[in-house]
C-alpha cells in the first residue's frame, strides 16, 4: 500500500457519515429483519421519549421531528445534542450501560422507530461493512458532542445563544426556522437567564445579525455569529 493510497483512504474515513447511510449497508434480508422488528411511535412536543435509567431494550431513530439529548449528573440536567430527522437517539451511550444514561425530549411532534436490541447487534455481528459504518457515524456524534460542550463551557450569553442558533438552522437546514421552545426554553438549552436570552436576542435584532419575529428566526448573518462563538 502506497503512501498516497493511505492519505486518500484516510480522507475519506473522515467524511461524516449519516445514521440512514448505516441502514444503506444492510442486504435486503437484514432491511426486512429491521422493519420487522420496528414499532413506529409518535411524541407530542413536550412529550418524553426516553427517560434515564431506563433499560435499553431498543435502538430509537428519528424518522420526523426534533428532540434533545439531555444528561443528568449531579441533578442537574445538561442537553448536549440537538437532534432532527434521520438521527439516531443516544447511540454512543447505547451500548455502554444495561440501563440508559440520557433522556430524551421531544421538541416538536416527532415520530421515533424502536428497533429491537437484540435485532441491531446480531446485524452489527454479522455485517462488517454496516458495523464500520455505524462506529464512524458513532465517532462523529462523539466527537460533535465533546467540541459541542467543550464551546458552551465557559461561553457568555452571546457566544452560547450564537451556538445554540447555528446549531437549530443546522438541524432545520435552513437559515430560517422557527423556534421550537419558548423563550424560557431557549434560555436553557443555552445555559443562561431568559432576560439575558431575550436581552441578547434583541441586541441581535437591531444589530441586524438576526430578524426575529416572535418565534420566527431568520439568520441575516450566519458569519457574525460564528465569529461572536469564536470569541464569546
């Protein structure tokens, strides 16, 4: 193996790679194993899919919607991902404990596949190329979850709210969207005060860096706020 062939095999090993692009792995058969042991549920917004401590018997995909990854350690809770369509819930801490270590809410109506366990590690035993698949999708979410909370810590009100906006049109795809909590809601996913969230909001507005119409955002200046990250 030449070097040149190492450094194009090494790129492309750390191209992101997508929770549906593990499922594109599996052979007919295993598709109809999974769909079969599928039971499709829907959450209202507000609604708890998951709860921590419970025992993990499944494996929870996002067909449609938005929740948040939340963990509790010392009683207090910490959202450390946001998550919309085709994600899975909690993968990287899915295999590490019997019981689960997060939970999970959703933000928006949203419809969730629970796969069965037991189903999705004989499919990790028996299909390589879908277990590769599925640990660098695994990395990736690791590695987007420590940078994530390695940048809202120690952020000011400004650099955290940035964050968390950059992150919501990110899972919308989308510069504009509307915002799927309340103001109050906002303030918690970016660890601070609702005044210093409405304040900052506002300072945003007449800034001309964002439009805001009640829960109506519309990033005017997506490189203002990745600045105001960087140095927030």
């Amino acid at each position: 193996m030449n070097f040149e062939y190492q450094t194009e095999r090494y790129q492309s090993v750390q191209e992101p790679i997508r929770a549906i692009d593990c499922f594109k792995a599996l052979t007919s058969d295993q598709k109809t194993r999974v769909e079969n042991s599928t039971t499709i549920l829907q959450f209202t917004k507000g609604e708890t899919i998951l709860k921590q401590g419970f025992v993990a018997s499944h494996i929870l995909y996002i067909e449609k919607g938005l929740a948040k990854l939340d963990v509790t350690n010392d009683s207090k809770i910490s959202t450390v991902k946001l998550l919309g369509d085709g994600s899975f819930i909690g993968i990287v801490c899915s295999f590490a404990c019997t019981n689960i270590d997060f939970s999970a809410v959703a933000l928006e109506d949203t419809s969730i596949k629970m796969i069965n366990m037991d189903v999705f590690v004989n499919l990790i035993k028996e299909n390589g190329e879908f277990a590769f698949k599925l640990i660098r999708h695994m990395s990736s979410n690791t590695n987007s979850i420590v940078h994530r909370t390695s940048r809202l810590f120690n952020k000011n009100v400004g650099g955290s709210l940035s964050l968390i906006l950059l992150e919501l049109s990110e899972v919308y795809q989308s510069k504009e969207f509307t915002l799927p909590v309340t103001r109050i809601g906002l303030a918690s996913l970016a660890g601070c005060s609702k005044e210093s969230t409405i304040n900052t909001l506002a300072k945003f507005h007449a800034d001309e860096i964002i439009e805001v119409k009640d829960k109506h955002i519309k990033i005017l200046k997506p490189e203002s706020l990745k600045l105001i990250v960087k140095n927030g």
